[in-house]
C-alpha cells in the first residue's frame, strides 16, 4: 500500500465519520425537538393529573377506612361462626350419646319381650295343646273302639291274620 491510498482511506474513512457525527447530531436535535413538545404538552395536563392523583387519594383513604371497618366485622363474624359451630359440634355429640343410649335401651326391651314371647309359647303349648293332644288321643282311641264293636260281624280269617300281621 502506498502513501496515497492510504491517504484516500483516511480521507473517507473522516468523511464517514463527519457523516455519521451530523446524522447523530440532527437525530439529538430531533429528540430534543420532540421532548420540548412533549414537555409542553405534560405542562398542560399537568394540574388534571394532580387532582386525579389528589381524588384517587381521598378514595384510597375512604376505602381503607371501610375495608378496616369490613376487617373488624369480618373477624367478628367468624369468631361468632366459631363459637355456634363448636355448640352444634357439641349438640350433635349429645345427640348421639343419647340415641345411642336410646337404641340399647329399646335392643333390652325387644331382647325382653323376644324372651317373654317365648316364653308365653312354651306356656301356651305345655298348658294347652298337651292336654289338647291328650284329650285328642283319648277321644281318637274311644272312637276306634266303638266303631270296633259296633262292627258286630266277626272278622273273617283274612282280615284277623292281616291286622296281626300288622300288629306284628
């Protein structure tokens, strides 16, 4: 490389440069441009948005006031809450200690009554169908006795060998 092209070089290599420096320069100045309006246009709406930061404020306090107000009323409610359940819990105890108390009392009195039924059965068939059957038995075997002699003819031969051949 010689002399002059390395001048040419330097040369263009300052003008790119220089380019570039007054490309940068008009695009700050540009900015520059643009914030100066923007600022002058936030100047104006400025005091709007200091009295809506000044509501949104007084609300903030309102609601703070009202959400202490609901906190209390809210821990209230719950210890109430609280306190009823912990009685049902302890009425339904109650209630299920007592019907179960109930249901061994009314198992005694069905055992009981089961056992006097029985009993009542025994009585009735050793009281009265015993001497019913007895009675029956007496009464079946005056039958066969009068129907035996009012026969009046004397068996034949046959019939006396077959009724002790089943007497046998």
């Amino acid at each position: 490389m010689n002399e002059n092209t390395l001048l040419i070089l330097l040369i263009i290599f300052v003008a790119i440069s220089a380019a570039a420096l007054l490309i940068q320069a008009v695009s700050l100045l540009g900015l520059f441009m643009v914030a100066k309006d923007i600022r002058t246009k936030l100047l104006a709406v400025w005091p709007e948005v200091q009295e809506i930061i000044g509501v949104s404020r007084r609300g903030v306090e309102r609601v703070e006031k009202h959400i202490d107000k609901i906190g209390s009323a809210s821990v209230q409610i719950v210890d109430t809450t609280k306190q009823q359940v912990a009685k049902i819990d302890e009425l339904l105890n109650d209630a299920n200690t007592r019907a179960k108390v109930q249901m061994e009392r009314a198992e005694m009195v069905l055992d009981d009554t089961m056992t006097r039924v029985q009993e009542t059965v025994s009585i009735v068939q050793r009281s009265v169908l015993r001497p019913m059957r007895e009675v029956y038995g007496f009464w079946s075997g005056v039958r066969t006795a009068l129907q035996y002699l009012g026969r009046g003819t004397r068996p034949t031969v046959d019939h006396a060998t077959s009724d002790e051949e089943m007497f046998i």
